[in-house]
C-alpha cells in the first residue's frame, strides 16, 4: 500500500512540473494544442489525487493513547521578596567654555575690491593637489585632502597612516623648506621621479610659499 501511495505522489510531482512549464509557454504563446495537453495534464493529475485519497481512506488508522503526566505540586517555602528599584545616578550638566573669541571679517567695501582689469591669479599644475589649495593652510595636516591622505598613506608610507601623520607633524614644524625637504627625504627616502612623491614635494613647497 505504502508503495503504491509512493508511486501516485512522485507522479503527481511530475505532472505538476509539466503544468507549470505548459502555463508558462501558454503566457507568452496561446496555442491550442498546448492548451488541450495541459487540460488533459490536469484531468490525469486529477485522477490520481482521487486514487490517492481512496487509499488513504483505506489505510488503517493506530489510534495512539497517550497518557497523562502527573501533575507535580510546586512547593513555595519562602516569599518572593521584589527587588528594590535602582537609583538613578545623576547626571553633571557639561558646561562647555570658549576661551577663545570668534573673530568677525566684516566685508571689504567696494572701493578696496579687486579691479575687474587686474587679471585673476591662476594656478597653472596638472595636479589636482595644487588646484585644491589656493590659499596656504595654516596646519600643513589640514592642507592635504582626504582623497590625498589616502594615496599618501599608500604609495609613499607604505599605508601605515600613523607614521605618515607623524612625519607631516615634523615637516610641518620645520623652519624652512630646505628643512622641510631635508626631513622628507632622510626620514623617508622617497623615489623623486614618483607622480605621488612629485605632488607631496610640491604641495610643501606651496605651504612654506
């Protein structure tokens, strides 16, 4: 019986997986014949789940006693004592102070204003680092983009990020460019004909102009 039962669902599994790729060839090209194959898939289909539900009438049915667990009696020797609620710490106000004054630049007025016959200052380098900068920062870390940083960090640190920002720590403390250049190069040997060692030299050259 079991086997028989077996057989009518692997092939009722079939014909579902003819049905399904009938209705889907039927969505996108309604052919007659493809239509009275896929009815006659469905009566067959049909024919078997009634086969297979009169043999599950059929089957007998082990009516299965379970019996009952004891209940267990739950013995409470002493009270349930709630927990005492939590305090809430308080909390300090942060108190912020501004010891240095926020100074205003009032706008020059039209009289001190650049000629419109003085001609603009144009920054003639193919890098993008020196079209960045027009006016010289005053910390040479915030002169260097984060794109820069970055491609810094790589090609010329060797990614270690934190001997990168420590170098540019120093060269920024340096009196001079030729001491700025010096540095650069014992501390880090650099290759001059690099692109990215280029555009680092140049860039501490703009900053010490």
């Amino acid at each position: 019986m079991r086997k028989e039962m077996q057989t009518l669902l692997d092939d009722i599994e079939l014909d579902i997986q003819e049905l399904k790729y009938l209705m889907k060839v039927l969505a996108t090209d309604a052919n007659p014949t493809l239509k009275v194959v896929a009815k006659r898939n469905i009566q067959q289909m049909r024919a078997r789940l009634d086969a297979l539900q009169k043999q599950l009438d059929e089957t007998p049915v082990e009516v299965v006693v379970i019996p009952e667990a004891p209940v267990a009696s739950v013995v409470i020797s002493e009270p349930v004592v709630a927990p005492e609620p939590v305090k809430p710490t308080p909390v300090e106000p942060l108190v912020v102070e501004i010891t240095k004054p926020v100074e205003v630049v009032s706008p020059k007025p039209e009289s001190e204003s650049k000629p419109e016959s003085e001609p603009s200052a144009i920054i003639s380098s193919a890098s993008p680092i020196l079209a960045e900068r027009i006016k010289p920062a005053t910390d040479l870390r915030h002169a260097i983009s984060l794109n820069d940083s970055f491609r810094f960090a790589r090609e010329i640190f060797g990614g270690d990020t934190a001997r990168m920002n420590e170098v540019i720590r120093q060269l920024g403390a340096a009196p001079s460019l030729e001491k700025a250049l010096e540095l650069f190069s014992s501390t880090v040997n650099p290759d001059e004909e690099n692109e990215t060692v280029v555009d680092f030299i140049e860039l501490l050259k703009k900053y010490f102009s």
